[in-house]
C-alpha cells in the first residue's frame, strides 16, 4: 500500500499555505530550512504574500561521534551557538571547545548564505510573527536548534509549519513554540521521504530560483496595490 500523501514539495507547500492564510498571520515571515524547506516556503509565500528567508543550522558533534550533536550553529539573521549541555558534560566538552569547532560551522554557513541569498537584505525578526518552514520533521534536531536560537530574536510569534512530522517529535516542539500548524502525523512514522511521490534533493540553484521567484512574487504585489 503507498504512503504517498503529496506529489512533490511544491504541492505540500500549497496545501500547507492554504491552511496558514486561515490564520492570518500578522506581518509574517517564512523561514525555510534549506534546502528541502525551501520549495514548501515559496509556495507557502505564494499564498500569503509575505517575505521568505533562510534559517541556516549547522550541528557540532562530538569528537569521534560526529553524528551526536553537542551543539548548533543557527543563522536567522544573526549567528548564534545553541547548547546540548547533558551531551556537553558527558562528552566533556567546554563552551570554548565548542566555539573553536562553531568557527569552523559558521565558515560553511557563511558560504552557503552568501550562495543562496547574494546582497540580499535579510528580514528584521523581532516584533513579527515567525514562519519556521521543512519538508518534514523526523527527529527534529535541526528544527529544536533553530527555534532555540529564533526565540531569542524575540518574534511576537513564533510558528512551525510542516506537511509532515513524527507524532512523538512534533508533541515535544509544541512546548518550544506558540503554535504548530501540521498537515499529517502518521503513526507509525519512518522516514519524511515516504509521503511524497517526488522526494529529489533539492539542489543549490532549485534554492536560489524559489527565493528570487519569492522575492519576485512580493515585489508584484507591492507594484500592484
């Protein structure tokens, strides 16, 4: 029996941004994790007609354990180093080894802004209602470390908005943010890939072309009231 729920990213993101104009959203902004989140963002953008902007996340592991995440690079405008304390004080890491590898993370997330938002001004967060944009949350590392950092921009709200998600995992973000707008949870849940019929990674330049489509969408919008 398929799982398939969506064809592709693009129809996630239509379906998800027709549930997210119900709640109309003051002053929002549409923060794609890249690159998968992007493609869901634009059409997300499509429909509310507000701007789209990377959150960009970059997991610091333990030594030898590089999958075990001691830590988290974010870039939502400003970089800042999210902690895993209790991996921390068991692998025995201080706040300065972190920092050390973080420059490293921060190179790369640096190369990857540059790469896919240009010139581009970034959007001011605080004060405004805060879209947090994935094709799916399985684990939700990557999402937990971006709220973390997000919440102290000091959003008047802050949101995730995901056409897929694990059950357990989305019970657990609930706590970290003011609403969470899902359009499944199955159970049991395996992998993001499953619910979609066209599941290709994402590439560089499919990012940057659903950004300026993005920033083009707003620019007609303005021109046209």
């Amino acid at each position: 029996m398929s799982t398939h729920r969506f064809a592709d990213r693009r129809e996630a993101g239509e379906e998800l941004g027709r549930r997210l104009l119900e709640r109309e959203f003051d002053r929002p902004v549409i923060l794609a994790l890249p690159r998968g989140g992007v493609p869901v963002a634009l059409e997300i953008a499509r429909v509310l007609l507000a701007p789209v902007d990377l959150v960009l996340v970059r997991k610091i592991g333990v030594p030898g354990h590089r999958e075990v995440a001691a830590a988290a690079v974010v870039d939502g405008g400003d970089a800042e180093i999210v902690y895993n304390t209790d991996v921390m004080r068991r692998a025995r890491l201080s706040e300065g080894d972190i920092a050390r590898e973080a420059e490293v993370e921060l190179a790369e997330i640096e190369r990857r802004r540059k790469s896919y938002l240009g010139g581009r001004p970034r959007e001011r967060l605080e004060g405004r209602t805060l879209i947090v944009v994935d094709d799916g949350i399985a684990t939700g590392a990557t999402v937990r470390a971006a709220l973390t950092a997000l919440r102290r921009k000091k959003p008047a709200r802050l949101i995730v908005a995901v056409p897929i998600a694990a059950p357990d995992v989305l019970s657990r973000l609930r706590k970290a943010v003011d609403e969470v707008v899902c359009l499944e949870t199955p159970d049991p849940f395996y992998a993001v890939g499953e619910h979609y019929r066209d599941f290709h990674q994402v590439t560089d330049a499919e990012v940057m072309e659903a950004l300026d489509e993005a920033a083009t969408l707003l620019r007609q919008d303005a021109d046209g009231r």
